[in-house]
C-alpha cells in the first residue's frame, strides 16, 4: 500500500513535468544524418520533445539489451544448476524407491520365515 502511495507520488508530477516539456518543445529542430554536412537529403525536422524521448527511449532499450547480453552466464549457469537439481531429485527418487522395494521384500522374506516357525 505505500508503494502504491509512494509511487503515486513520484509518478504524478514526473508525468505532469513530462506534459509540460512536450507542450513547450514543439517546435522543429533539424537533424542531420551526415556527419560532414555535404549532403543535405540526410536532414530531417522533428519537434524537440519526439527527439529527446526517442533519445530516452533508445537508451533505455540498448541498455537492456546489454544487461541482458552481459548477464547470460547468470542464465547459463541458473539452466545448468537447475538440470543437476532435477537430475539430483530423480536419482533419490529412485533410491528411495529401490530402498522402499528391499524393505518391502525384506519383510515379506521375514514374515514367510516367520510363519512356519509358529506352525
């Protein structure tokens, strides 16, 4: 519930600091694509606003695109440990199951001894 309340209370005015930054930068600003200026055709008009949160937006997406890339031997390794903890499971599954099957046998072995004696 506080989260919720916190979060209210720094989503609210970055959302409304995010509108006014819009409204005020709309006008065009000219991008160029060509890093030595001799070509013209490689410019383009973008209101400000569009530029810097497509910027923002890039940003974020490269980002975590690299975090995702840098952090695959985490994965790799989780996938790895996860197989050996299925695999350990199984092995004592059938221990105790073999287990299970001695004493079973075990004790019928012993009540068969058994029942002729008290005859």
């Amino acid at each position: 519930m506080i989260s919720r309340i916190l979060s209210f209370v720094i989503l609210v005015p970055l959302a409304i600091l995010l509108v006014v930054f819009c409204v005020s930068n709309r006008e065009l600003v000219t991008v160029s694509l060509d890093p030595l200026g001799t070509m013209p055709q490689f410019t383009f008009g973008l209101p400000l606003f569009i530029l810097l949160m497509g910027a923002v937006i890039l940003g974020v997406v490269l980002g975590g695109i690299g975090t995702w890339l840098t952090q695959s031997h985490y994965r790799r390794k989780a996938a790895r440990r996860k197989a050996e903890v299925a695999r350990l499971r199984r092995e004592a599954d059938d221990a105790n199951e073999r287990l299970r099957l001695l004493r079973d046998e075990k004790i019928s072995t012993s009540t068969a001894l058994a029942a002729p004696r008290a005859a």
